[in-house]
C-alpha cells in the first residue's frame, strides 16, 4: 500500500519548493490536504504526481505545483472572503478554506460538486458555500470577494469578476486561446486594475456567459 503522507511530503519538497513556491502558509497547507481523496480510485497511485488526472465530466484536478502558484498569488490572509470558480474535485477549494475565513465555490457540473461536497464533510471543512451555476458572472449577492480564483479559461478577464473585487482584491485567472493562455493576477488598487502576467498554462475552458459558449 502507498505511503501517502511520505509521497504528499516529497510532492512540496520536489515539485513546489524547487520551482519557487515559497510562502509559508501555503506549503503548510500543502504538506497537509490528503490529494488522494480527491482522485478518482483507479488514479490512486498517481495521487502525487507532477500533472493533473481526469476526475470525470472530461474535467480534470489540476497538477499539484499550479494549484500551490494560484494559491500563492492570491496573497490570502486569515480574515479574507474568497470566491472560487470551478470546484472540480474540490482540492484546491480545500487548500482555500484552510488558509482563509470563507470560502464561496461555483461548479457547472453538479455531479462534480455533490462528490467535492461530500469529501469536504468528511474533512469536517465548514467554511464553504457551493453553488452550481455559471460562475463566469461572479457571486454578486455574496461580493465584495478578498480574492477570485478562477481554475478554468477564459477568452478575456470577466468585467464582473473585476467589479466584485474588494479595494486591494486579488483576481488569479488563465486568460488567452482555448489550448494555451496566461495566467494572470490583476489586483484592484484605487479604482485600477494592476495586472501582472505570471506564466504560461493550459485550463480546461470555462464555459459561460464570459467564458468560451461551448466545450472546444
Ligand atoms: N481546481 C480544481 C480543478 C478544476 S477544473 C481541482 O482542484 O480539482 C475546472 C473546473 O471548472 C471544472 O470542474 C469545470 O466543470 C468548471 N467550470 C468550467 N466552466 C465553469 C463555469 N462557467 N462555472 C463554474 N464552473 C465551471
């Protein structure tokens, strides 16, 4: 049987810290979230592996190392409120509600987010809000958001993604073509958006109103 705690342990010190991931609080919480119950049973053993895994729905969980870049670049803080779009597996929605006070999780599928759901009880995670609905337009009701994390692509950043930030609110998307963007951080200071590209990446297509209208 696998070792998971070894294997979760080599993960941080061999595909996070050697690429520069380097906050703190995020390689806590990395050294901490079981991956493999968030893996389908036939992609057990690969857990831990350096790319993303099909998780159903031809949806995948990220690789590890992206979901650590994404959660660094949001700079988070204890007190924030965060909104994520595209729960997927629910690995990464994990990862946010540890390291911040609330946590407000959109998912197209809702096959996708009752299975995340579940696995976030048995975690005893109680800081998350799900919906299932197109996240391309934000959660208006619950904003002003802390920080927006968007795992899926778009083909621009959404306007209402930017207009519920809060004052310093930090924005961390993949923007570009359907098979390759950028990923972005955008951080509302005064009125402006300041926006810093942080590296290349492939995302599934985030499919809505300002996202791609269909799959490919
Ligand atoms: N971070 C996730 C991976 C998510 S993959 C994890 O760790 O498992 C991206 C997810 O975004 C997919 O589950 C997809 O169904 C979802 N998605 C795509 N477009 C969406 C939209 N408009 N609103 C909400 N979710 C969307």
């Amino acid at each position: 049987m696998n070792n998971f705690n070894t294997l979760r342990t080599k993960m941080v010190k061999e595909q996070l810290i050697p690429r520069g991931i380097k906050d703190k609080r995020t390689l806590k919480v990395f050294r901490e979230v079981p991956r493999e119950l968030f893996v389908d049973d036939k992609y057990l053993d690969n857990s831990y592996e350096d790319h993303p895994l099909p998780i159903g729905n031809g949806q995948t969980i990220s690789q590890p190392y992206i979901v650590a870049l994404m959660t660094e670049s949001l700079s988070l803080s204890p007190t924030d409120k965060v909104l994520e779009i595209g729960t997927g597996s629910g690995y990464q929605t994990t990862i946010l509600a540890k390291m911040c006070r609330e946590v407000y999780s959109i998912e197209r599928f809702s096959g996708l987010a009752k299975k995340a759901e579940k696995v976030l009880e048995d975690l005893e995670i109680k800081n998350v809000t799900f919906k299932i609905a197109d996240g391309s337009i934000g959660w208006e009701e619950q904003a002003p958001f802390d920080a927006i994390l968007v795992a899926a692509s778009a083909p621009r950043v959404p306007e209402p993604l930017l207009e519920q930030l809060n004052e310093n609110g930090r924005l961390v998307i993949p923007v570009g073509s359907m098979y390759s963007q950028s990923l972005l951080r955008l951080v509302k200071k005064g009125g402006v958006i300041e926006r810093k590209d942080i590296c290349g990446c492939v995302f599934v297509p985030m499919v809505g109103k300002y996202g791609w209208t269909n799959e490919r």
